[in-house]
C-alpha cells in the first residue's frame, strides 16, 4: 500500500534520512515502501532542541531518521529521559510512555507522545520567569 504524500511549494519531507524538498510547485508523491518519514511541520531542528522535553523529541527524531547511528541516539535518550525524571518526577507517565515506545521500536508514536511532553513542560515553567 502506497502513501500519498502532498507537498505545499518549497515545503520540506525527510523519506528515509534523505531531505526531499519541494520547489515552486504544490507536488504528490507515492512512497512504495516503508521508511521512516518526517513532514516538515514535524522536524526540530537542533538548535531549537533547548529544553529538556524538547532534547527527548530531538534524540527520538534522530533514532527515527538516522538508523545507522539508532544505537547512540537510544543511549542519549534514556540519559535524557533520566535526566528530566530526576529534576521533575511529574513528567513519568510521559518518559515511561516514550520508553514503552522506545523499546518496542514505535519511534514515529514515541515522538507524538514526546509532543505532549514538551506541552506538560510549557505548562511546568509557564510561571518560570
């Protein structure tokens, strides 16, 4: 089964670690396979990764994408998973969630999950000034 993947002009995918960039044009394309894919609106850049929750969704997103280095990234997010309980225990349903999803190699659901962490996080420091 075939996914169906519309590109708005100049919108960014990531199919299977490759960066595939639209030009002037909306475009479709057909994915035949399985392979990880990231839509635009989906990818963190590494300089935003700047909090904690947002760390975990980046070291989530790089095992996604990156299978050749999945080994290193899992390690860098149970670190970050540790990390994050230890200074806010609240976050534990979330880090056991993502680890659940971790280890059962659910990364694309990880990440989703790895959303709502990082909204509880806003919610955490949104009286932080």
């Amino acid at each position: 089964m075939s996914l169906k993947l519309s590109l708005k002009p100049h919108e960014k995918v990531i199919i299977g670690g490759a960066v595939i960039s639209s030009g002037n044009k909306h475009i479709e394309l057909l994915v035949e396979n399985i392979v990880p894919i990231l839509r635009q609106k989906d990818i963190m850049l590494e300089e935003n990764a700047n909090t904690p929750a947002r760390r975990i969704y980046f070291a989530l997103q790089l095992m996604y994408i990156d299978i050749d280095n999945r080994p290193a990234h899992i390690e860098s997010f149970f670190g970050l998973a540790r990390d994050i309980l230890d200074a806010a225990p609240s976050t534990g349903s979330y880090i056991k969630q993502i680890c659940d999803l971790v280890t059962t190699s659910q990364f694309y659901h990880a990440l989703k999950t790895a959303n709502q962490l990082i909204d509880y996080e806003k919610e955490l420091t949104a009286h932080v000034e």
